[in-house]
C-alpha cells in the first residue's frame, strides 16, 4: 500500500480563526478491513481501537466533537449544545471550541463557514441526503446570506466508480432539472454514472454560493488513503472536521 498523509488541510480562504482537518484511513491502531485509522463505532470495528483513534486526535481539537448517528437524512444538529450520539446528517457551531464533524467513506462530506468566521457547520452529503436537501438544511441553520458563505468538498467517489439506478437520476432531476448534467448513462445497463461533486456544486451554486472550494479526491480510487464501502463494503470511516478556535 502506497504511504499517504493521516491528515488533509482544507485548502480554502476561511479566516484564521476556523479550524478544519480531513482525516484519511491511515495513522491509526485498527487492524484489516479497518486499517487503521477507522473512527466509525457502528461498522464493525473493535471499540476499543476505534476509541484510541478518536482519543488521539484530542491533541488535535479544542473539545469532544459532537458525533452525528448519520442516517442520510438532513437534519441538522446544534453543536453548540448538542450532546454526542444525535441523530442528524449535519451540524453546526457558533461557539469557540465546539466541533463538528461527519464521517464518511464514499459519501462527500462538506465543509461551510461564512467570510467573517462566525459560523461553521459539516453536512453528510450521500446521495439521497443530498437529493432531499442537507446542504440547503445546513445553510439555512447558519443563518447567514448564502453568498457571504464558501464551501469545501471533502474526499468522496469519482462519478467513474458511483453506480446508481435510473430512480435516482430522477429524483435528483425532479428537484432540480439541471441535475441531468451531473449522470452519464451507461452503454451496457440501465444504469447511470453519478457525479456528487457536480450535483453540491449545483445546489450550492442554486443557493448562492460561489466560493466553492476542494473536490477531486476519490474514495475508491485511492485506496491507500480512504475507506470506500463502494469498493471494500466493509470498511471505516473517516472524519471532516470543523470548529472555531
């Protein structure tokens, strides 16, 4: 397995004061299919291993992150007074030293922050989530105009892996009908070739959003640094992490 940084830094304009960090799937105690950097409680793992590798990021964040039970819905957690475990596929935190998190291995987790550091929130954007609006969810909590905020997108599957049926096309097409940029049918099924990237780039775009930043990274083709559950099925997960400092 070729060697790979435990960590990304969101390349993005945000100001000083907000804090992010990608974890990928190395650096850890978790042993194969986990390896090794697994943060996911609920796939599988020892949870022992998958607590020491939460316990060594807490040099890393100013406090216990607020772990989401992710549930491809678009709810969106309060971080600044939610306790861990909440059901939710996104939150958000105006406080100093709250921390959001989402936990993905495929699905694009997004980062937003608004321009003068007030505000920051972490949605789980798989497809039926994104489809049935997290991202619209997630800005609307932060409660700052669309266009004074800036996005990031996380590692997640290239639209040359991610698979999907006709229905899914369609719901994303009846929600918005420019979604139909976003598939490329396959010439040997029924099937379709979904682009998550383009398909948060539209809604994010829809909203008024511009500042749009990362994308390109793919979960199942980069094996040596991500989990993918499309590739491996059982696998880890790895964190999106952003707080104000």
């Amino acid at each position: 397995m070729k060697s790979c940084d435990p960590f990304i830094a969101p390349d993005w304009p945000a100001q000083a004061n907000v804090r992010a960090m990608q974890t990928t799937r190395t650096g850890g105690v978790s042993g194969t299919p986990y390896d090794s950097m697994n943060l996911g409680l609920h796939v599988g793992d020892d949870p022992m291993r998958v607590n020491h590798n939460r316990q060594s990021l807490s040099a890393l964040l100013p406090t216990e992150p607020v772990w989401l039970e992710q549930v491809h819905g678009t709810e969106v957690a309060n971080a600044d007074a939610a306790s861990c475990r909440v059901v939710a596929d996104a939150s958000i935190a105006r406080h100093r030293g709250s921390v959001c998190v989402v936990m993905t291995a495929d699905c694009l987790p997004i980062l937003l922050c608004d321009e003068d550091g007030t505000v920051v929130g972490a949605a789980h954007a798989g497809w039926r989530s994104l489809c049935d609006g997290v991202i619209e969810a997630t800005v609307k909590a932060m409660d700052v105009a669309p266009h004074k905020l800036m996005a990031w997108l996380g590692p997640a599957i290239s639209q040359t892996h991610f698979e999907v049926g006709a229905e899914v096309r369609e719901a994303f097409i009846a929600q918005h009908a420019q979604a139909k940029e976003a598939f490329v049918a396959q010439s040997d099924s029924d099937k379709y070739r979904a682009d998550l990237y383009l398909l948060a780039h539209q809604r994010l775009s829809a909203l008024g959003i511009t500042s749009i930043h990362g994308g390109g990274r793919c979960t199942f083709g980069e094996p040596e640094c991500f989990f993918s559950y499309r590739r491996d099925g059982v696998t880890g997960r790895m964190g999106t992490f952003i707080w104000l400092a």
